[in-house]
C-alpha cells in the first residue's frame, strides 16, 4: 500500500500549490525532494537497497551516470557557480527520482500506474476545460501553454491504450469521453506543437493498425472513431475559438512566428558557443548567462534566454560534445528497447505501441522546448522509462 502512496505523490507533484513565486519549477523542485526523501527512507526501512542499486545495472542509467561526471567536469567554465549548483542538483534530483520511482513500479502493477496516469490526465483536462470556458489563459497546472499541451498530449496515448485495453462499454465511453476533452483542450491551449503532435499521432496508430488488420481490428476501429471525434470537436469550433484554418497556420506557418525566428538565433547561438568551448561547455546551468555574449543584439525589454529551446542543443552548449554524446545513448537505449517490442509484437493492445508514441511526443517537446528543465516533463518521462523497463523485463504487458 505505501508503495502506491508514494507512486501517487511523485504524480501529484505537478499539482502542488504556489508558495508565492511566479515560476512553479521551485515548489515543484521542493515537492520532488521531498517525495525522494521519504521514498528513500521508506526502501531503506523496508531493506530494498538491493533493489535500487540493481538499476544502476540498466544500460541507461548508467549512461545518466557518467552524463553526472560530465556535467560536474563542466563546472571548469561556469560564469556562475550558484547556477551550476542548482541546476546540478536538479539533474541529480530527476536522476533520484527516476531509479526510485523504477523501483517502486516493480512492487506494485503496470494497470495502477496506467490508471494512475490516466486519472491525472483528467485532472488536466478539467482544469484546460475550466479555464477555457472562463476565458482564462489555457495553461492547466503548468504556467506554460506549450508545457501543457505536450504534458496532455502524452498522457493521452494512456488513455488510448486503456480503451484498445478494456472491453468494458461503459468503461470505453468514460474514456473516449476523457480523450475527447483532450482533443478540446489541445485545440483551446493553440500550441502549434500540441495539436501537430496529435495528429502524428492518430496517423502513427492508424499506420500500425494497418500493419496487421486483422489483429489490430479494434486499434483500426478505435483509432477511426477518434478521428471522427476530433473531426467533430474541430468543427464545433472549440466554442468558437478553433478552425481548420487555426490549426493549419498553427502547424505550417512556423516560419512567420517570432517564437520561430529566435528559435533558429537561438540553435545559430549555440554552434557558435560550442565552437569557443567544445569538450567541457559553458557549465551545467549557465547557458542563461553565456547567451547574453551571443544574443545581446537582439534582446529586449533585458529579457534574457534561459533556454536554446532544445534540450540536446542546451546540453552541447552547456556541458560539451562529450555530454551529448552520452545524453543521446540515454534516450537512444530506450528508444530501442521500445522499437524492438513493438514491430516484433504489433498488437492493440501491446503497452508498448502505446508507449512509443508517448515517448516519441517527449522527444518532439525536446527538439523544441525545455521539458528536461520542467518538473513535469520529467516526472512524465520517469513514469514513461519505469513502464519500458518494467515490461521489457517481464516480457508481457
């Protein structure tokens, strides 16, 4: 029981309240600690070292290891060492909190996380619902409207595994009710990134439920019907806010948007770093300070960029090539452990179908925000890595 307790506090994180600051990344940060904290304790009352140090043995995680090593080498070249710390410390918290929540999810069953995840998308939706119908930013728990909106998109791809999952009418309509709040919600938050990553999505599921018609007839039929669904939802006009035309400019006219134009600076920023230092970086932490040599030309209103907009960019500018090299064998491990599973068993309601593309929507937020510098972008892919490994060792869903 205190098993799923602390599994049930790691997913709650997101949603602690504000303790007066703007940025919810502190309270959250103090959250994660402290559920750490007790999760340590707990297994080490309850004699589980054993358990946790038999992770360090997966091949990721020791790839994060030596990312560690390397990001502390890094602090040759920080501007500023309080930075380097607390974004140091960040890292290691996340780490922590990955081998921790790994080993928690062996004491307990894949379907409680599932429903788990699934009853805080909800919680989501209701909160993007709520604040549409207001007329209120549509930002969710988050701050953040593409955080949201990729955060969303994830957890949908579990809802979609329990309806391919459960034969259950009463059970499927809930959550083909939870999935089209979803779709609604994506399309009132407007994130470009959200709503692209959606429709990859639904085509992703349609490719494999093509693949083996036979076998995958109810992913053909459910994947059908949440077309349709979206189909309707878009033209109810999302009470008015959302066209076909809107999601067009959202996913073709990238090149037209300001938000666009500084991400390219931005990318032109780091080779420009990297070249100046390109085995140790300019310290875990302080591209936010090194940026400003690079981009002080174009800021305004002295806003300076905390982020390259690019988690694999932001490692190469901040701890070197080494680091990304080594970054990239982290995902690059469990992006074959998943691609494996899932061409050698195409099946509806094969766990891994589902988590590939949950995995594949992580990677898309990587390449063009900063999930690796938000708590819940993290806790998504902890519970994401902790469900790969989970059925990569047993073999079965």
């Amino acid at each position: 029981m205190i098993y799923k307790i602390l599994l049930f506090l790691y997913l709650a994180i997101t949603y602690m309240p504000l303790f007066g600051e703007i940025d919810r990344i502190g309270s959250q940060s103090l959250g994660l600690s402290i559920v750490n904290i007790l999760s340590l304790s707990f297994l080490f009352y309850a004699k589980n070292q054993n358990d946790l140090l038999e992770k360090l043995k997966i091949n990721e995680i020791k790839y994060f290891v030596v990312f560690i090593l390397l990001i502390l080498v890094s602090f040759i070249n920080v501007i500023n060492a309080s930075e380097f710390f607390i974004e140091f410390f960040r890292t290691v918290n996340f780490f922590l909190a990955l081998v921790i929540f790994m080993t928690l999810s062996k004491k307990t069953s894949i379907n409680y996380i599932v429903y788990l995840v699934v009853f805080f998308c909800l919680i989501d939706v209701l909160g993007l619902f709520a604040q549409s119908i207001q007329n209120l930013p549509a930002i969710g728990f988050t701050a953040n409207k593409n955080i949201a909106a990729f955060s969303l998109a994830i957890k949908l791809n579990y809802v979609f595994y329990l309806i391919n999952r459960n034969q259950s009418i009463l059970l499927r309509f809930f959550l083909f009710s939870i999935y089209g709040l979803g779709i609604f919600s994506l399309l009132s938050i407007n994130s470009k990134g959200g709503i692209l990553i959606s429709i990859i999505s639904l085509i992703y599921y349609l490719f494999f439920s093509l693949i083996k018609l036979k076998s995958n007839k109810d992913l053909f039929i459910n994947t059908s019907l949440i077309i349709l669904l979206t189909i309707i939802i878009n033209l109810t006009g999302g009470l008015g806010k959302n066209t076909i035309s809107t999601i067009q400019n959202s996913t073709t006219s990238f090149n037209l948007e300001q938000g666009n134009q500084d991400r390219l600076a931005y990318y032109s920023q780091v080779l420009s770093s990297f070249k100046e230092n390109p085995l140790t970086g300019v310290g875990h932490g302080n591209w936010k300070l090194a940026s400003i040599k690079f981009d002080g030309n174009r800021m305004r209103d002295y806003i300076v960029q905390y982020y390259t907009h690019n988690d694999f960019l932001q490692v190469l500018a901040e701890v070197g090539l080494l680091g990304l090299i080594f970054y990239i064998l982290f995902f690059g491990t469990i992006f074959k452990k998943l691609f494996l599973n899932i061409f050698n068993s195409i099946q509806s309601n094969n766990i891994f179908l589902f988590l590939g593309m949950a995995f594949l929507t992580y990677l898309a937020d990587a390449l063009i925000n900063f999930p690796g510098s938000r708590i819940v972008s993290q806790l998504n892919l902890v519970v994401l890595i902790s469900l790969i490994n989970y059925n990569w060792n047993n073999g079965k869903d």
